[in-house]
C-alpha cells in the first residue's frame, strides 16, 4: 500500500512538470529579441518621425566656424602681424543674389575688437568676412561674403521665435571649441525650459533684452551659432551658459526681437533706436485693474517734455497695461514693444491713471485711457 502511495505521488509530480514545461514553451516567443529599432519607447530617435537629422542635413553646410583676428605692430622689432584673437560661430541668414554671396549672422561679443574676420565653411572651404555692422545692445553682428556659398549652403529660414512654447523641441548647431580643436557643425539638442528670462547678462548686453532658456547643451565656440525649432527654423542664437553649480541653463537671444535690427544692420550698417520718452518701472499688481489696486504693467516714473509720450499725454504713475494690443505685465515689456516698433510707427496703448493722495497712496478709482503715440528717434 505504501509502494502504491509513493508511486502516485511520483506520477503526479511528473505530471505536473510536463504541464509547466508546456507552459513555458507557449511563453516562448515565435520571433527573434526585440532589438532597440523596434521597440515603440525608442521611436523619437531611431524612426523616421524624428526630425533632427534632416534638419542637421540642411542646416549644418550654413554655420561656419568664425575667426576673428587682430593687427598688430611691434614697435621694437618693427613687424606687423595679424593674429587670431577669438571666434566662434556664425549663421549664413540672406543671399544677395544668385551666386553673389551672402550675410552672416553671429554674436557682437564674437567679432568685438577685430580687424579682419575669416569663416570657415564646413566642407573645409575659407572665405573672407566683411563686418556690415552690429548693435552692442542685442549682442549681434552682420558680416558679408562674397561669391557662391560653398557646400552647397542654404540660408537659414528665420522663424517666431514668439510662437514657441515651454516643453517643445530644441536643437543647437554650432562649433564648439577654439583655435586647432573645433568640433565643426555640433547638434545638440533638448527643450525648451524658459521663456522671456529677465536680467540673464554676462555684459554681452547694453541694452535690456529678454532671452530663451534651453537645456540643449553649449559650450565656448557654439557662440553665434542657431538655435532651431521642429521645423529647422532659426529660432534664437545661443548667447550664454551658466557656468556655475547649475546644469543645462542656456541662454538664447530670441530671434522676433533682432529681426528689424538685422534689416537696419543691411541696409544701414547701424541699429537706430526709436524712444517713447519715459522712464517705467515694473509694478506688482492684479492682472486686472481693482478700485484701489493698480494692475500688474509698466507704471511711469518720469516723462522727458516734448517727446511722444509727453505728446501723447502720459503722466507720471500712470500704469501701461496695453500696447499694440500685447499685454505689459513688467518694464521689460514695453522695452520689447517699442524694440519691435520702427521710426514713425504708431504705437497704441491702454493705460490706467490712478487718484492718489498727497502721500503718494491710491484713493480708489481709476480711468482706462487709450493713447496713441508715434515713436521718434530723440537722441
């Protein structure tokens, strides 16, 4: 009885280890391993869906890497030299004419103190630079070639840069490195972290800007380069990186505000600026104007006699909320409107005027004016 026993339980346990290795042999799959190509979280980079390689194609043969150079006189043994000093990179943005040459666009900083400036193209041709002009203020220069655009060279489309959204693609093409050791026609690329940073300078800026913040890396020599959108659109030209305790803080110059100061570079060799009149500061409020709380905008400190906002009849603490129909939440704001607007345009503007005390305090109550000023060239 108890051989019986033993032998049942035998039976059963191979029986159960028949019906788990059957188990296990249906599990097996059919097909070869996935590999990376088909795996579904791996489709940004290797399907066809992602859009950076055609568009590092199309635009890599349209950054050069920009040399600057410097002449030099040796009183004592009375020889002349002309010597590299720095570079970085720079854009091809226009085309003259069929085969006439171009412009570049770069950093002001990159071509700051030099005497003469080279590009070298991606497919190793050199070519000579003339500097058109630049604006300190923005951190840009233009420079001029002449002849076909070697490589095959496309311009670079310019896109808006006000249209971009916090989150979305960002890609980086530039070269990185200096003198012998350049890593030509660098991409990188990330999001979009910031919008409209304020305050954001290494002194590359006499005039205040806002800019783009990217985690697509940089390094020294991506100065100039293009910061492009989905689309291959230039979008910003990268400016600044921290280089401090903080990872992936890049710093773009948007390109919607240096648009107009590119076509007076062209066409004038210089950026003129026109000028409201006012000095504004930021002030903190509700987005919307309340009985005894001025809204959020560019409030006026002071108003220059005879110039287009004194015209115009703005006064002091009165608060900018409108112009041109854009929203003014800070001082910044309304530097950027008057930027956009050229010489003898219009400029539209709702404003707030408060009631205040001998003290300076709100007594409650307000009026919403509508002005319209046209921005003139003062100094």
């Amino acid at each position: 009885m108890k051989h019986t026993t033993a032998l049942m339980r035998c039976l059963t346990l191979l029986l159960a280890a028949a019906m788990l290795s059957g188990m296990l042999a249906l599990a097996e799959p059919a097909t070869p391993a996935e590999t990376p190509e088909d795996h579904p979280g791996y489709d940004a980079i290797y399907s066809s869906s992602n859009p950076i390689p055609a568009i590092a194609a199309r635009v890599r043969p349209a950054i050069v890497q920009l040399n600057t150079k410097a002449e030099s006189w040796d009183p004592v043994t009375r020889v002349a030299e002309v010597k590299e000093i720095g570079g970085g990179s720079a854009c091809y943005i226009r085309q003259i004419g069929e085969g006439e040459g171009g412009y570049m666009l770069t950093n002001y900083h990159v071509v700051k103190d030099g005497d003469a400036y080279t590009a070298l193209w991606l497919d190793g041709t050199e070519t000579d630079l003339e500097l058109v002009g630049y604006d300190d203020g923005s951190d840009i220069a233009i420079l001029k070639f002449t002849g076909a655009a070697p490589g095959g060279a496309q311009p670079i489309p310019l896109g808006d840069s006000d249209k971009l959204q916090i989150g979305e693609l960002a890609i980086i093409i530039g070269n990185p490195g200096t003198y012998t050791e350049v890593f030509f026609g660098s991409v990188t690329a990330g999001i979009i972290s910031g919008l409209e940073r304020e305050g954001v300078n290494a002194d590359n800026f006499s005039h205040s800007i806002t800019t783009i913040q990217t985690d697509a890396p940089i390094n020294g020599g991506n100065s100039g380069g293009a910061l492009l959108n989905a689309k291959g659109e230039m979008v910003g030209i990268p400016t600044l990186k921290y280089m401090t305790f903080y990872e992936g803080l890049t710093f773009c110059i948007p390109i919607s505000v240096v648009k107009g100061f590119i076509d007076q570079i062209i066409d004038n060799g210089s950026v003129v600026r026109p000028r409201m009149g006012v000095t504004v500061v930021t002030l903190d409020g509700p987005d919307e104007p309340m009985r005894r709380y001025p809204p959020c905008g560019a409030q006026v400190y002071s108003v220059e006699p005879g110039t287009p906002a004194d015209k115009a009849g703005l006064q002091e603490k009165d608060v900018i909320f409108e112009a041109n129909g854009a929203r003014i939440k800070s001082s910044q704001d309304i530097v950027n409107a008057v930027d956009k607007c050229g010489e003898g345009q219009p400029m539209e503007l709702t404003v707030y005027r408060y009631n205040y005390d001998p003290e300076g305090n709100v007594t409650g109550g307000y009026e919403e004016l509508h002005m319209t000023l046209e921005l003139k060239i003062i100094d």
